[in-house]
C-alpha cells in the first residue's frame, strides 16, 4: 500500500515525476504544477489499487490553495512516486471530491 505521509514526503524533496499520459490531463486541466503540487501536499488517498501489473496505485483527492480540487492518481515506481493522472473531478463520474457519482 502507498501511505499518504510517503507521498507527502517525496513531493516536498521532489522525488516525482508525470507520465506522458498524467502531464497531458493535467494541461488539459489547464493545471500548473504548482497547483497539482499543493493537492498532493494536503489530500488524502480516496482508494488505494492492487498492483495490476504496473505496480501499485492509489486515488489522492486534494485541493489548491485557491479551492480547486484536483484528483491525482499516483504509482511507486522504484521508490519514485509517478502521477499516472490527473484531473478536476466533476459530476457525473463524481458527485464531490470525495464520492464517486451513480
């Protein structure tokens, strides 16, 4: 399992890095790494994914320090921490930042 104090820790000696895939939805977002920065330092892990051939990963809800809340899914890959995704949750795939939609 991926602790949210590990992800919190390798973010602060920035010990990460995107995916191809994670950088593209982020820009799609129109987020900066900053702000993705500031969610990851104050989420929290939603749901935690056994490891389906990837390593494991884990769903981290969080927000910018302007309020907007920002989904990132991450892995561990070699003790590294890798933003598989990321996105603004919205309805109806989420009813909140924390419960998923019907």
């Amino acid at each position: 399992m991926i602790s949210i104090d590990w992800i919190k820790q390798v973010v602060l000696d920035d010990y990460y890095r995107y995916s191809r895939h994670g950088d593209q939805e982020r820009q799609n977002d129109d987020l900066t790494l900053t702000q993705v920065k500031q969610a990851l330092l104050n989420g929290r892990i939603l749901e935690q994914y056994a490891d389906t051939g990837r390593g494991l990963s884990c769903l981290v809800a969080g927000f910018t320090d302007n309020g907007i809340p920002i989904h990132a899914v991450c892995g561990c890959m070699v003790n590294t921490l890798v933003i598989i995704t990321v996105y603004i949750p919205a309805p109806p795939k989420f009813k909140n930042p924390f419960e998923r939609g019907n």
